[in-house]
C-alpha cells in the first residue's frame, strides 16, 4: 500500500499531501488516520507554524471511500473521520489544530474536500477546480462540518443552495461566496498557496496563533466570549521576546527574526 499522506517540512511550513491519486485521492481509512497523525506533527512541533494541504495528481479528492468508510461510520458513527489522533482535520470531532492551514485545491473536490477546506483558514483553488458536496443525493447528509461551517463562511442562502441541492460549483463562484479566497491558473495553485503559508510562518507565531485562536472563539462562542478570551491572551504576548523583536526590528528598519517565545 502506498503512503496516503506525505509529508515534508519546508523551513517553518509543514507540507502536507493527500497521495492516493489512482483512486482520485478516495479517503478510506488509513488516509483518514494519516491525515490526523500530520495534523498532530502541525500542531505539536514548535518549529512549524503553518500547515500546506495540497494533493498529489489532478484532483484534490472524489470524497470518502464509501464501500469501506460507510459501514464504519454506520457502526461507531461519524466521529470514526477523527483517526485516532490529537487533532481532527475536520475540526469537529476532536480539537481543531492551533495552527493555521493553507489549503491547495484543484480538479474534483467533492464532499471531505469541501469540509477540509472549510476547516482550513485560506483556500487557494486552480481554474477548473469543482466543488460538490452531494451527500442529499446519496440518501444520507454531510458529517465533516459543512452543515457546521458553511452557513457562517459562505452565508446561509449560499450555504442552503451548495448543500441542499447537490450541485457542483466552480472557482469562480467558490470565490465570489467565500469559499476560496485567491483562484490560480491551472497548475500554480500549490505554490501560491505555499507561498502564503510561508508569509504566515515568518510573522510572530505566539502573535499568530493567538490571532486565530481568538478569530475562532469570536465565530463559535460569540463576541463576549472572544472579548475575554482576548483580554487573556493580549498580556502575555506582549510581555514575549517577539514583541520586543517586533518593536526593535521597527525602530532599526530591519525584517523581524521570531523565535515563538
């Protein structure tokens, strides 16, 4: 059995790609718990700051491998797409990842495709790209997060019309609702996306990963919540080194050097 999920770090980015492009990059099972397993090295190595999620071959995945994930999930339930792992790349069934995700997608993009990047932070799609997440006509409804996300990302007309009716979607309307955020010509789609998971690695990584951690809070629990949850967070930050680097870099003219403390 090939790898399903490589993965490589790349200065302070972790690269990680979905590698099963004989079968459209199907998720089955093993993929599923490979995913979560570099999920948890984004997380937990302090010297990544950012993850890249892209694929291998022309497509980003045709959605799950239902002949072997389906009687799984029916049997112990939709939290089996966690994988055994400390963070759920769906963030749904387990912590979502502290850290920020650029995803990179093109060709077919169906169902997990879509939730993953939802779950993401920055989508960056090729030309050409379709999006789908058909769960209604298959007899059953989304179990990743779509039904989670979607409303808030993408509004809750635009949400109700991708969901409900099955149909797929391009770039340029995966765009124009907020799916993506750039769209690429054919083949240049991963690196525009690595290129901004390298600009996010080079900022401050407390400063970072706070920002989305509150931006998290804010959409999830509300704006009171997010309010306290700052008034925690803003201290220690600016008590860090790369506060004080940030400051000096600005006074001396000079790009900063951040260390994550």
């Amino acid at each position: 059995m090939s790898q399903r999920v490589t993965v490589e770090r790349q200065g302070h980015v972790l690269a990680i790609g979905i590698n099963r492009p004989e079968k459209r990059n199907a998720f089955d099972l093993a993929m599923i718990d490979a995913l979560a397993a570099a999920y948890e090295q984004l997380g937990d190595d302090p010297d990544v700051r950012c993850g890249l999620l892209f694929a291998h071959g022309d497509h980003f995945s045709a959605g799950l491998d239902l002949a072997e994930v389906g009687p799984v999930v029916a049997e112990k339930g939709p939290g089996a797409l966690a994988g055994s792992h400390k963070y759920d790349p769906f963030g749904v069934w387990a912590p979502q990842v502290p850290k920020p995700v650029v995803m990179a997608v093109a060709g077919i993009a169906f169902t997990v495709s879509v939730e993953l990047a939802l779950a993401s932070d920055v989508v960056v799609a090729a030309e050409g790209v379709r999006f789908r997440q058909l769960e209604v006509g298959r007899g059953i409804m989304p179990f990743g997060g779509a039904t989670l996300r979607a409303p808030t990302r993408l509004t809750w007309g635009n949400a109700m019309r991708f969901l409900l009716t099955g149909e797929e979607l391009g770039a340029a309307e995966a765009l124009r609702i907020g799916l993506v955020q750039e769209v690429t010509p054919a083949g240049a789609h991963v690196e525009r996306a690595r290129a901004i998971a390298e600009t996010i690695a080079k900022q401050a990584p407390l400063g970072v990963q706070a920002t989305l951690a509150n931006a998290r809070v804010a959409v999830t629990r509300g704006i009171a919540a997010a309010t306290d949850h700052l008034m925690e967070q803003l201290p220690p930050i600016l008590a860090s080194e790369d506060a004080a680097e940030g400051v000096a870099s600005f006074l001396e003219r000079r790009d900063a050097t951040f260390r994550g403390r």
